[in-house]
C-alpha cells in the first residue's frame, strides 16, 4: 500500500539508523497492533547481509489508557531479565513513540493453527509463560514506570479513578455505561489480600507468537500493572471469545497448579467488567476519528463485540437475565440494495490476488463496512423506531434522533434506577449487535467462556 501514513517518517528511519549504525534497507508496515503500529525493519549490514528488526510505533498522540512506550519498554526488559519469554528490547525513542526491539519469528492468530494437538501444545505452553509472570516477585522487578506495589485494592481503586478521568467529557460528565460500570466497580472490589502480579492486562491468543507448538514470545505489554492474578484470568477469557482458546477451563486448572493462584470466579466475573470498561476509554474518538488511516471494518467489529460483553458481564454480576429485544420484521429490499452485494462479490474476487497482508486486511475490513451498511439500509429505520419508542417513553418525549435520545438519557442516567438504565443500555447495544450480524459473523455468536 501506498501513502505517506503508510511510510515511517524521516526522523523515525534516522533514529533507526544512528541506533543500529546501519542504512534502512526496508521498512513494511504488518497487520494489526490496534492504536499502535507494528514494522518490520530491515538494515543493510557489512557484505550485504540483512539484520532483521522489529518496530513498535505510534505516529499519534498516546491514549492516556496505555503507557509510554518508553514504560513498556522497561516492562518487558525487566521481564527479559527475570527469564520470561519476551522480545529483546534494542532502543526506546528519547521523545517520540518508537521501540525497537528483536524481530520473533512466529504466527499471530491462534485459530489458524489446524492441528488440534499443536493448539493444545501452544495454549498449553501459554499458560506456563502466564503463570511464571504471575509467580515474579514484583518488588524484585524493575519497573519504575509502574510505580510502587501496593495492595490489589489501592491499584483496582486508582485505575477504576483513571478510567474516569480519560473519559470525562468536556462538560464533566461521563457516558451513563462508564458512569454505571465505574460506580459499581468502585462499590464491588474484591476483598482480596493475596499476591500482588504483574498483571499483563490483554493477554492471551493474539498478543503472543507460537512456532512449532510453543511460545516464542509473548507480546503487548501496553496495559500491564500491578494487581489481581484474577484480573489476567478475566482478560484471557476475554481474549479467548476473540480468536478460541481450547477449553478454558481445562488451561485454568493447569495454570492454578502451576502458579499457586487459585480460581475466583466471583474476582473473574469482575474484572471482566473491569476490562470491557477499560477496553472502551482506550481512545478518545471513534471510528471516524482523525489520523492515520485505519482498518474501520475492525474497528466497528470489535468495539461492537466488545459493548456487548460489556453488558453480558453486567447482566450477570447484577443478576438481572436480560433478553435481547424482538428483532423487526424485514422490510422489501430497495432497488439498490443489489450493489452492496455485487460490491462484496468484486472484494471477494479481488482479495485472493492481492499479496500485500495489511492491503489483504484492510480489503477484508471493506467488506465488513459494506455488509453492515446493507443491514443499515435494510433495517436501519426499523431498528431506530424501536428504540425512539423506548426512550420516548423514559424520558416523556420522543426524540427527533436517536442520536439525540441516547444524550437525552446520558443527561437524565444519574437520576435513573440502575436496573432500568442497564436494560434501556442493553436494548441498545442488542439493536445494533442485530445490524452488524452479517458483518461479525461468527463472532456474533460468541460469548464469555465457562471458567470451570
């Protein structure tokens, strides 16, 4: 792909060069990495041989959500020094968000290894890598980006306070599921006084590199912190309704006998929360947020998945036993709707033939806005009418939007009894699960695991 977002920018590649004391030969830019970029790097050596490299960027402002770079970097060499299985860290950039670090040779997504017994060797081999992390005496870690340790309560305590701040709005307010999930997280800490870990934060299939049916690295550290071992049980499994994971509890078991930590589903339960609301302030914007182009077909994709665990999780810590709303009746087809999938059968042609993986991505990402814009089409109106009904009637005026009945609320959520506030979030958040059905495809029938 072609573009000047897609190039690294003069001052990255001599940054790059004055470290290695070597001429960039190439730079490509691979899929996936979210907010962050991730490159491979390769510099001309003596003869003509290549040195292959790994980059970690950000071209944009860092989301207060993650740390610096520059504190991840001290994450993982202090990792590296305690025996655990990460990259080797070269460089952290002294003012920009560039690292760079040992390129690791190893697949990515987890589903596509075909071999049931290489999926067990791996996931098996995981567990190993977590459960020694989990086992590291972090006052023995030097990670002066991540403060002091202290109790699990103060750490969930200053991050649920973190949360808040990044998604404050200008007007001080906060959205009324934030507002909701904060409030309950604060109120819901576990009484937990055990071992305090290094808690990864995002871990699990798709942030490590597997070959040949073990871990070469594990990857991403950008959300890590002091907490609850519980709080890396509740992400894993969030990680495992993204790309599969063999049978959870099973890698459970294994990883409570191998690192002394036993199973709280109560604490799992809660940090599932935990994470969908951390996972929702990550960036300010949305999907058409300024800055480098992105995959937006993704982006829709998995902040969708991600608003409806969120809200599975809070139906179950609140005990409530939602149902999704009744779907509407298909209207008749417009005589245009043909194109999306005439458009989609040219994607389908296309991506086979194109060898570049993030263009091949991207391409796929296309398809994923088209079938959800189709579903728009079909429905969309349909789908706004119900939930204009149901806010009318909450709020004893029918909107004109429901753009504007969705602020309504958030205006009116701290007066509103949370168990109708919730059911009034989960009607929503069902209505627009129901028109990216087509475009989330398996995932939209997957939820969180059993632990045990």
């Amino acid at each position: 792909m072609d573009g000047e977002a897609l190039r690294l920018p003069g001052e990255i590649v001599g940054w790059l060069e004055e470290t290695t004391g070597l001429p960039l030969a190439a730079a490509e830019r691979i899929p996936g990495g979210g907010i962050r970029q991730g490159w491979f790097v390769d510099f001309r050596g003596p003869g003509g041989a290549v040195r292959e490299l790994f980059l970690r960027y950000s071209p944009r402002p860092e989301s207060p959500a993650f740390h610096r770079l520059g504190t991840e970097a001290q994450v993982v060499r202090a990792l590296s020094e305690a025996g655990a299985r990460v990259p080797k860290i070269h460089a952290a950039h002294p003012s920009r968000e560039a690292v760079l670090q040992d390129r690791i040779d190893g697949g990515t997504w987890f589903a596509r290894i075909e071999d049931q017994d290489e999926q067990l060797r791996v996931a098996q081999d995981f567990v190993r890598q977590l459960a020694y992390v989990h086992r590291l005496d972090p006052a023995r870690l030097r990670i002066p980006g991540l403060g002091p340790v202290r109790p699990a309560r103060e750490h969930a305590l200053e991050r649920i306070e973190a949360i808040r701040e990044r998604a404050r709005r200008p007007d001080g307010t906060l959205d009324p599921l934030v507002r909701l999930s904060t409030d309950w997280l604060e109120h819901n800490v576990p009484d937990y006084d055990g071992p305090v870990v290094l808690v990864q934060g995002d871990t699990g299939p798709g942030n490590f590199l597997y070959r040949d049916g073990q871990v070469t690295a594990v990857v991403d550290w950008e959300l890590a912190h002091w907490g609850d071992p519980m709080d890396d049980i509740a992400w894993l499994s969030l990680r495992t309704v993204q790309d599969t994971f063999t049978h959870l509890p099973d890698r459970i078991a294994e990883y409570t006998e191998l690192s002394g930590h036993q199973l709280d589903v109560d604490r799992v339960w809660y940090y599932r929360v935990f994470a969908e609301t951390t996972m929702a302030t990550l960036r300010s914007g949305g999907p058409e947020e300024p800055g480098p182009p992105h995959d937006a077909g993704n982006r829709i994709l998995y902040t969708q998945l991600h608003r409806r665990l969120w809200l599975e999780a809070l139906d179950v810590v609140l005990g409530l036993g939602l149902r999704r709303p009744a779907e509407p009746e298909p209207a008749p087809p417009e005589p245009w709707h043909h194109l999306y999938d005439t458009a989609l059968d040219m994607l389908r042609t296309i991506t086979p033939r194109i060898d570049d993986p993030l263009a091949k991505q991207w391409t796929k990402g296309v398809a994923r806005v088209l079938r959800y814009l189709r579903e728009v089409d079909a429905a969309g109106r349909a789908v706004s009418a119900d939930e204009l009904g149901e806010l009318a009637a909450e709020l004893g005026t029918r909107p004109a939007t429901v753009a504007e009945g969705r602020e309504a609320l958030a205006r009116a959520a701290p007066v509103v009894p949370v168990e109708r506030l919730v059911r009034l979030l989960w009607n929503q958040v069902m209505r627009d699960d129901f028109l990216m059905r087509s475009a989330s495809g398996a995932l939209r029938h997957r939820t969180w695991p059993p632990l045990r």
